[in-house]
C-alpha cells in the first residue's frame, strides 16, 4: 500500500512544502521526496515488503577529501616557537576535532604565553584547553578544539580557509599556520531511549533530541551547488532500529537494521550514506523517524537544505 500525505512547515522562517511517501510494495503514485507521515493518532502497521531503495548513493568525494597542506607552516617566533598535530584539520557539520599545540620556549625564554585562532569561517568556533600556558624548560601542549555549527558553510570542493594559531606573549608572538576545511557531511543520530519518548495518539512532533539542527526549531542548512551534504545515521539506542522515510532521503533496509551505538551499514558492511544535494530551484526538505512500533512519528525529525547564496 502506498501512503502518502503533506506537510506544511515553517523552516528558518521559509515556508516549505514537504511531500511524503513510504513504498509498501504497490505503487499509487509518485512524490519527489520526503517520509511518510501519518493522521495524528493513527497506528502505524508497516508491510514486510518494505525494502530499502537507495543503496546507490551518488555521494560526494568531497565529504572526506582532506584540504591540501599550507605552504607556509612558520611557527617560528623571536621566544618560543608553536608546533601543530595538524595542519590541515577538517571537521563535519555539528561536530568537533581537536589538535596539539605545542609552545616550546628558546633558550632562556620564561614566561606566558596567551593563544587564540584568526580566520576561522562562519559558523566555526576554537577553544583552547588552556588558552594561556606557562612555558619554561621544553615544551608545553594545549588541546585546540575546533567546533563547526551546522549553520556553517561547507568548503566547496579543492577549497579551505587559511587559519592561524597565534601564540603570545609579552615580548613578542608566533604563529602557526593551517588549511581549515569544513566537510559537507553529517552524522543524525538516533536518540538514545527512543521509544519512551513516543506519545500515543500524537501524530507527526519533531524531537530535538535527534540533534537541535533536526528537531522542534529546525536549521536549515546550507551548501554549494553540487556539493551535496552526506548524512551517516547512527544509533545511540540500545535497541536496533530503521529509519522510514523516502525520497531524497531513502527508506532503510528493513532487512538490515542499524545496531545499537552503531552507524548504518551497507550489505557489503560498508557505512551507509544518503547525500542531499540541492539546487537553486529545488531545496531539499525531509523527515523520517524510526520505522518499527506504533505511532512512530511523534519521534520524528526534518531536514532542510538549500542552495548557499
């Protein structure tokens, strides 16, 4: 049987058209893209024909593509001289990657010195751990944790962003310099304890806990033409479960469910991906939620992505 319905929803404040489908092996007719979402109340019963329908993922290379080394490291200062674990980090959408950086003081040099980052992109954000350390007699190592907001930008392909690593003090600095690169890629995670939150005879509710970007208040995210964003699910449940959903956004195996603490896998064990990739006169929007139990979707979340301006 093929179920299929609207939904009218405001996302980052543009009013969004979402059609939704989930094939339970007849076909009635067709829809662009999206999840089924049913009456409010209605039990959902799913056929065991359901199958997976979208093993054959364009992807994008440029979701783990590493941003190419600087031609310059430098590092060198009149006192200390600053060291990088990495200089070419490279972090997902909604996550974080965190490098060394070591000050080691030239002979005689005592003192402290204070660090900081410059030309981070829009929607990335650095803290150190410490941001001010004592340097004597070898080397001293803080933790830089460079975090990317789902709201940033990805790098367009064979692109980064020139970042620095600035150490100082009160007689002079150094710096170290880096290629930054934000990945269009990012992980939805299934929320832990996923059943207690399904409320019965309550339709379609957006839950934050599948990630705030997902949830009640949606963030539409952003991305090149032609530089698709490639989503990984992962379940942090301790109960295995499917996505139902469709679309852009295919329907799981429902002969292969996602295990518990684990991302979905292909047949071959590979990780599974969906890549959303938008165009300037077709944003996408999807939803889905866990396909097995009654009244699924009030554990459901969205997905809204549109062409960067």
């Amino acid at each position: 049987m093929k179920r299929s319905g609207l939904l009218l929803g405001l996302v980052s404040g543009v009013l969004a058209l979402t059609s939704f489908a989930c094939d339970d092996g007849v076909s009635t007719g067709s829809v662009r893209r999206g999840g089924y979402v049913p009456a409010a109340g209605e039990q959902v019963d799913h056929d065991p024909n359901d199958v997976d329908d979208g093993d054959g993922d364009p992807g994008n290379p440029n979701a783990t593509t590493p941003p190419p080394a600087p031609g310059d490291p430098a590092g060198q200062g009149g006192e200390f001289t600053v060291g990088l674990s990495s200089t070419t980090p490279a972090v997902d959408l909604g996550a974080s990657a965190t490098i060394d950086v070591s000050i080691t003081g030239k002979p005689g040099f005592t003192g402290e010195v204070d660090l900081s980052a410059t030309g981070l992109p829009a929607g990335v954000t650095a803290a150190f751990a410490p941001a001010k350390v004592t340097v004597g007699a070898g080397a001293v190592t803080s933790k830089l944790t460079l975090t990317t907001a789902y709201t940033a930008i990805p790098s367009a392909p064979n692109a980064s962003t020139p970042i620095q690593i600035v150490a100082k003090s009160a007689g002079g600095q150094a710096t170290a310099n880096a290629n930054f690169k934000v990945n269009p890629r990012l992980t939805l995670t299934i929320p832990m304890n996923v059943d207690a939150l399904r409320q019965a005879g309550v339709g379609t509710q957006f839950k934050s806990e599948w990630g705030a970007a997902f949830g009640a208040t949606p963030t539409q995210l952003r991305t090149q033409e032609g530089n698709g964003i490639v989503v990984v699910v992962r379940n942090a449940d301790s109960t295995a479960h499917i996505i139902h959903s469709g679309g852009a956004f295919p329907h799981g195996d429902t002969g292969r469910a996602i295990q518990p603490l684990d991302v979905e896998k292909l047949a071959d064990g590979t990780t599974r991906t969906r890549t959303l990739s938008p165009t300037a006169a077709s944003p996408i929007n999807v939803s889905g939620y866990p396909h097995e139990g009654a009244n699924g979707p009030s554990v459901s979340f969205r997905i809204g992505v549109a062409v960067a301006p």
